[in-house]
C-alpha cells in the first residue's frame, strides 16, 4: 500500500477547489523519487524544519535586541506563532494545511542576526542589496544542505519570496502565511512591548481596539475569525474593510510607538556598526570564513555575496562573539 497516493486521493476529496493540490505541484528543479509515505508538501515541511537555518532561529532577535527575560519573542517563536495561525485558517478554509506549514517555517530563514537593524544595515553595504524574503529563498536553493540546497518545490518557494506584504503568492496557501505573519507579528509584538513597559493596554487608540478587541486573546481570535469568514468560497484571503483598515492602523501605531521607540532602537546602532564591522573584515579577509563558506568563492561566487551570505545566517551570539574576536585584544601571558 502506498500512503503518499492515498494522502493524496483524500486531499483531492476534501480540499477546496480553491486549495493546492499536493498531485498538482509544479515539482523540484531536480528530479526526486516521491516518498512513499509524505506528500510532496510534507516533505518539504520536514527538510525545512531539520535544516541548520531552522534552527539558527532560536538565537535570532525578532524585535528586542538582548531583552532581559526569558519570555520575549525569538525569530523562531515568531516563526512557530505564524505556522499555528497560518495552519488554523488553511484548515478552517480546507487549504493544504501541510504546503502552508511548509512555507510558514521557512518563510523567515534568510532573516540576520539582530532583527531589521540587521537587514537594513546588510541592505546599505552590499552592492546585491538585501531582503530576507530573498535570502530566504537563497538559503533553501543554495546554502543549506552543504550547498546543495533543500530542492523545494515551486509552491512552497513562492511563498517564502513573496511573504511580505506588498507581494502576491501564487497560491491561496501562500497568501493565507502573509496575512498570518502580520497577524502574529502585530499581536506579539504588542504582548512583548507591555511586558517590556513600552506600552500598556489602554495606550492602543480605541477606534483600533473597538474593532480588533481590547487583549491579545481577543485580537487574535477577531483576527482569524474575520479573516475565515471572509474568504470563505471565494479565490482570495481577505478581510472585511473594517478589520483590514484596524490592523493598517494598528502597525502603523506600532510602528511609532514601539519599533521606533527609544527602548528598540537604543541599541541597533551598537548592533549596526558591528555588523558594519564584520562585514568589511570578512571583504577584506574572505579565507577567515568558515570552510562552508569559503567553498562558494572556490566556486566562482563573488566574494561580497558570500560575505552577505555568512553574516545573514549568523545568530545574534555568534555574531557577537566573531566581533570580540576580531575587535577586542585578547589577554596573553608573557612569563
């Protein structure tokens, strides 16, 4: 008995006819014998959350650099908060739950250490340019699995490149993890900034909470629920205008009022010059990379990509530390 065609009849029974089909797939760019057991999509799940940048995660900022406390967001709490939204719509919605988990996970793997003070400042020093969005595909196509890269397929690819809010995913999976990455992230930042002391809850404007609720329970939940009952039947992800124009309003107050704050910016100016640091040692001293590294100058990469390369799949730690040991003189003995 094969479980994978099985999976498969059973997806194209109950999935909506707007959903992805796992028999649907456009494939790999190269050619893979199908697993018996998974679906293409799972598959594809499993090799990103296996993969070395998966777990990278875990020591990359989300928005507070080096906060005080254990309960505050990482890359990849974030990154898990997404995959739990993003699932329970698909799967109110009848999507293929598994592609939307797959391009959950991987959707911010090619993010740097420190947060967008990371990207920004990678953005401004390389000649390529940087967004994570990017990265994160660079990462799954090329730099993991010894450089040979995780061979995902189309959908799940298209999804992590076009996450961010001005892109459009192919498919309604796709679509479903852009909306639920605002979605989590609006609301966790919230609940990471109160328990930081940046804001209080009667602080977010009323004509907001009106309509998105009055605690992280309620946001979520509205959230969800607006965006389930609006898409429902229908070729799209939306949400009702009431509810899309709250959540608009809601970022840009975030935006002001926390990411801009004098608490989340106080430090990425430290954080801005080491990367600034690093990155001009290692232009400068490619063969001080890692031999992982060095492998894509050997063949024939250029050196400034593969330096973008390596301080991008850096966590915050590990970029500390290589900014100790190319900056600060290092006690010695002479007796």
């Amino acid at each position: 008995m094969n479980i994978r065609v099985e999976r498969e009849k059973i997806e194209n029974y109950i999935l909506s006819e707007f959903a992805m089909k796992s028999t649907d797939t456009k494939g790999r760019d190269f050619f893979e014998q199908k697993c018996d057991i998974r679906t293409e999509f799972q598959r594809d799940r499993d090799r990103i959350l296996h993969s070395k940048a998966f777990r990278r995660m875990k020591h990359k900022t989300q928005v507070f650099i080096s906060p005080e406390g254990d309960h505050y967001r990482t890359r990849l709490t974030h990154t898990l908060e997404v995959s739990q939204i993003a699932r329970t719509i698909s799967r109110a919605l009848r999507l293929n739950e598994d592609l939307t988990e797959a391009i959950a996970l991987g959707h911010d793997l090619g993010h740097t250490p420190f947060g967008h003070s990371g990207e920004r400042i990678l953005n401004s020093l390389s000649p390529f340019g940087f967004e994570h969005n990017v990265q994160s595909v660079r990462v799954v196509e090329i730099l993991e699995n010894d450089g040979k890269g995780l061979n995902l397929t189309v959908e799940v690819r298209d999804g992590i490149l076009n996450h961010r809010t001005r892109f459009n995913p192919s498919t309604l999976e796709g679509k479903v993890v852009r909306l639920s990455d605002k979605i989590a992230y609006i609301n966790h930042d919230i609940d990471d900034a109160i328990r930081g002391g940046i804001l209080k809850e009667s602080d977010i404007p009323k004509d907001i909470t009106d309509v998105v609720g009055k605690s992280f329970e309620e946001r979520i939940n509205s959230m969800i629920h607006n965006t389930v009952e609006n898409s429902i039947g229908i070729n799209d992800i939306k949400q009702s205008d009431d509810m899309s124009k709250a959540v608009y309003d809601l970022r840009k107050y975030l935006f002001t009022n926390v990411y801009m704050s004098d608490r989340a910016k106080k430090e990425e100016e430290k954080t801005e010059n080491m990367i600034k640091i690093l990155y001009e040692y290692y232009c400068e001293k490619p063969y001080k990379m890692s031999d992982e590294f060095k492998r894509f100058i050997e063949e024939g990469i250029d050196a400034e990509r593969v330096v973008c390369d390596y301080i991008a799949c850096m966590t915050d730690r590990f970029a500390i530390k290589k900014f100790i040991d190319i900056s600060i003189p290092k006690s010695w003995n002479i007796y």
